[in-house]
C-alpha cells in the first residue's frame, strides 16, 4: 500500500504544543521477523530449549539482591517515566542503560544473538518460551519487599497460565485491544463490534495494528472463531476476511497514539493503554472515541523477567522491587496510560481512564482466555503464512 502523505500534525485540533509520545509506536511482528527463532512448544523442542541445559548458566541459583552494577535495561521504547528512572538512579547509585527494542522477535533475536541484558519485558506468550527455553532466572519473590503488593492483591498472578507459581516472572502491565477513531470525523458512535473497520466515512483511514496476532485475532473474533486458531481453514477465512478490509485501509502501523492525535487516521486498532495516554495530549479529549467489540477483545499482559546470563541480576532485582512501590507504580500509570497490577494504585488508573471506560481493564479480564497463545511449529508456520497474505494484499 502507498498511503498520501500525513496531514500537517498542527491541522488536528487534538494536537497539543508538547509533540505527542509514542506508546509501543515501533512494534513489528510479521513472518520476516521469526527467521531463525524456534516456534512452538512442543515437546519435541520448545523454540529456545538448548542441547545442554547449562548453556545460559544456572537459571535456579539464588539472586543476592543488592547492587551488583548498572542496570542494563531492554523494553520498548518510552514504557517508564524519567522521573522514576532518576529516582532509581540517585537511590542506588547506579545508571540504567537502556536499548529498545522494536517486537518480541526482535527482543529474543538480540538475547539469541548474545547481548546481554540485566531486564527485559515479555508479554506473557513469550514469557512462557522463553522460560521453557531455560532463558530467565528464577525470581524469588520472598525477597522482593513489595511482592506482597503484587501477589496478594492480584492472585491470577500468583499462578498465571504463562508461568506457574510465578517462577521466572513478575507481572507488569495489563492491556487489551480494541477500536480508536475521531469523533469529529466519523461520529460520536459506532456500532461496538469489529465491523466498524469496515465504516465508509472512515475508508482510506483506518489503520490495524503491525502485529500478526493482534490483526489476524480480531478477524478471528469476527467471524466467532478462537483468537488464536492454527486451523488452516480457519486462517484461510480470516485472510479473505482482512483482504475484504484493504481497500479501507491507509496501512498496517502500531503508532495508534501519534496516528490518531495528529489526523492521520480517523480510525484504528488500538491498545487500552494508549489510547488513556492520548488524554494528557488532547486538547479536546472529547473528540477521540475507544470501544471494545461485542465479539470479544484480546488481552494481555507484560512481565518483568531477569536474563539467565544478566551480569547484574541482584540490581534487576532492586528495580523490579522499586518498580512494585505504589507511589513509583502510581507516577508511572500516569506516563504510560497502562494499568500496573500493584495495590493501591487502582483509585490512580481509574481516575486516568475515567474519561474512556471502555480503556478500564482489569486482571478479571484476563480470565476470559482471550490471550495469545504459544501454538505448535505447525500452526505457526500456518499463522506466520496467513499474515504474509495479508499484508501482500
């Protein structure tokens, strides 16, 4: 697809003087991306299970959580708030260095590569791999000061589907996904469901996100079949469904949050978190629209996880622990528009999305076996597929 050049950021109405952040705006994922990283979880080889099991060092010795160097940090770029980066820096006397990356492809491309990092941020599938790869340190949560905050006030982390017990992770931010578009272009009101895409007034001005489990799992909802089917009838019906979308389509892009403030669509797939970002730019919030489809809506969540070759994992650990505080988790709801499963900051993320309660999403939600699974090396070769026919029109 070859879309027209953006309108002018300063012709929107919603653009504020500060330019506008961007909230998982580099994310990537197609087919291209899995070149080389294992797929599946099978038992005859998960996609990051080593020959020899040692190879990435003993993933279950104990962490001796103090200052053992600078954090060496890797997450999508722009997910805490400076402000608690300095905070961490100036009470443990250390500096976060951080890198970014651009799709969980690319984050364990770099790991399988051999650079090392001391945290890093999966979602919760490929939390799960790369647990079973051997990949992460064990995390002992008796040492965490702030776990408590985590666990007991949120017990479907206790013992999440992606890691039992907790093991190797501790859960960061929660999300789910659903429709973003300008009132004033197309309405104060759409019809609640994924046919929207779809809407005339908006055609040649929508985009879905640059994620194949994101796009093929919406069409997959529309048509009431599993969010993350490896059916290759299914995925065929899915492909045609998507492929009935192009002409409607300006592109495939995850920078929902810029797209929408500066008029470049007037329709997209958007995460929860970023469209309650979008409220601390818009001049006139009430101009943006976000609903979740009655067919159903993909959620997920984010993790904290520890490298089983960080050189530093005992300062991991202190960031991890400040991380849990309420007030730093409270100041970082603030920034990222996601919600942190940490008590007391529930009356925060409220007050946040108050203005879009559709944004509100909660750990309830994520009982409702809507999220992305790891399939087997079939039905991911199938899936990697359909989305390369998507994308090719």
């Amino acid at each position: 697809m070859s879309p027209e050049a953006p309108p002018s950021p300063s012709a929107s109405p919603l653009h504020g003087a500060r330019a506008p952040l961007s909230r998982r705006s580099l994310l990537r994922t197609g087919a291209a991306a899995t070149a080389g990283i294992g797929l599946g979880l099978t038992a005859s080889g998960c996609g990051f299970l080593p020959s020899d099991t040692g190879t990435y060092g003993d993933t279950e010795a104990p962490i001796d959580v103090k200052v053992d160097g600078d954090l060496v940090y890797f997450n999508w770029a722009d997910f805490v708030d400076p402000a608690v980066f300095a905070g961490f820096e100036k009470e443990y006397g250390v500096k976060v260095i951080q890198s970014n990356f651009d799709s969980m492809e690319g984050m364990v491309a770099k790991l399988n590569a051999g650079n090392r990092y001391d945290i890093i941020f999966p979602s919760a599938k490929w939390a799960q791999r790369l647990a079973a790869g051997h990949r992460l340190r064990r995390i002992d949560h008796s040492k965490l000061r702030n776990a408590e905050s985590v666990f007991g006030d949120y017990p479907y982390f206790a013992d999440p589907w992606y890691d039992a017990d907790s093991r190797y992770t501790v859960p960061r931010i929660m999300y789910k996904t659903g429709i973003g578009w300008r009132k004033d272009k197309i309405g104060d009101n759409l019809g609640g469901s994924w046919d929207d895409l779809w809407n005339a007034k908006a055609k040649g001005r929508v985009f879905v996100l640059d994620d194949r489990d994101e796009v093929l799992g919406f069409a997959a909802l529309k048509l009431g079949l599993d969010v993350y089917t490896e059916d290759e009838g299914d995925l065929g019906r899915i492909a045609e469904t998507l492929r009935s979308l192009r002409p409607h389509l300006r592109g495939f892009s995850s920078d929902s949050y810029n797209n929408l403030l500066n008029g470049n669509a007037v329709m997209t797939q958007a995460w929860s978190g970023d469209m309650a970002a979008m409220l601390a730019e818009a001049e006139d919030p009430s101009l943006l629209g976000f609903e979740i489809a009655k067919e159903g809506s993909p959620v997920n969540s984010d993790c904290y996880a520890i490298p089983s070759d960080a050189r530093h994992p005992g300062t991991a650990m202190l960031f991890i622990d400040y991380m849990l505080r309420p007030e730093i988790a409270k100041k970082n709801i603030e920034y990222i528009g996601y919600p942190m499963p940490v008590g007391g900051t529930e009356d925060t993320y409220a007050a946040l999305v108050e203005p879009f309660p559709e944004c509100l999403v909660s750990a309830e939600d994520l009982k409702d076996d809507l999220f992305f699974r790891n399939g087997t090396a079939r039905g991911e070769q199938a899936r990697d597929s359909a989305w390369t026919h998507v994308k090719a029109g």
